[in-house]
C-alpha cells in the first residue's frame, strides 16, 4: 500500500514526442501505449495511478518506488520500442524518416521522445476519451477498459 505524503509522493510526468509530432494519433497506436505502459509497470514494480495520452504527449502518475527518471526510462523505451517496431511491421516510412536522428556520423536510430509538456482538449467531457485513466477514477469503467490503474494501492488518509 502506498500512503501519499512527503516522503513518499506521488510523481506527475509527461513525455512529448520528438518534434512533437502527432504520433499519437491512431487508436493502434494508442494501444500499443497502454500495453507498453502496463508493460513498463510490470517489470519496473511501479504502481500507475493516472495516465492520458495526447496527440503528441503522454501524462502519467506514478507512486515513488522510482526515481521521476528512472520511470520515464522504462515508460519512453518500452513504448518506443513497441510503437517504432510496430511502424517498420507496417511499413510507415515517412513516419520512420520523420522520428530518425544521427547517433554518430553516417548511423541512424529512431527515437520517439523530446521533453516539454502541454495539451489541448480532445473531447467535451473526459469520461468520453478512452485512452485516458479518468473512468478508472469515476467507478466507470469501460468493458474493454484500455488500461486499469493501481488505485486499490493507495492508502487513503482518514480525516
């Protein structure tokens, strides 16, 4: 159980997608992120308490069993993986060319992140986007949830 408090917060973090391209923007590849983000929760050991995805960003909370970096190690290398692996299966190679960057003279690797956050709205009423975690949090959740949060992990103070 994790009791939120000072010495034990919780940790709002946000990656952008290099150049902040929209490559967020198919329910595929949404996806493929929330699979990736309960992916990197597993194998990490940390709880994930919130999350919505954006076109060019993600957002999640996480508990504190991580350092910040070390969670964003785990969140942006195995949904880059997944989601670059999935657009060389699918031959999307204007996409490849667009997230391509010099390691070192003449050797080329793909990279899905950048670092700054922000976001507009996508929908009238957040219950309505599916690739966010807010359901989770109103005791709606859908069938078909895309990912289900941690939120039985939290201890809360009684007042």
């Amino acid at each position: 159980m994790h009791i939120i408090s000072r010495d034990s917060p919780c940790y709002y973090l946000t990656s952008v997608a290099k150049d902040r391209l929209p490559i967020f923007r198919t329910d595929e590849i949404k996806r493929i992120t929330c699979a990736a983000l309960d992916e990197a929760r597993r194998s990490s050991k940390f709880s994930l308490y919130a999350y919505v995805i954006m076109p060019d960003h993600l957002h999640v909370v996480t508990d504190s069993v991580l350092s910040p970096s070390r969670a964003l190690q785990f969140i942006n290398g195995i949904s880059s993986h997944r989601i670059i692996d999935y657009l060389k299966e699918h031959n999307y190679e204007a996409s490849l060319k667009k997230l391509r960057h010099e390691m070192r003279p003449r050797r080329y690797g793909h990279s899905l992140w950048d670092h700054h956050p922000d976001a507009p709205g996508l929908v009238k009423h957040p219950e309505e986007y599916r690739w966010s975690s807010v359901r989770c949090w109103t005791g709606k959740i859908l069938e078909d949830e895309p990912l289900l949060m941690d939120i039985d992990q939290i201890r809360w103070r009684r007042s």
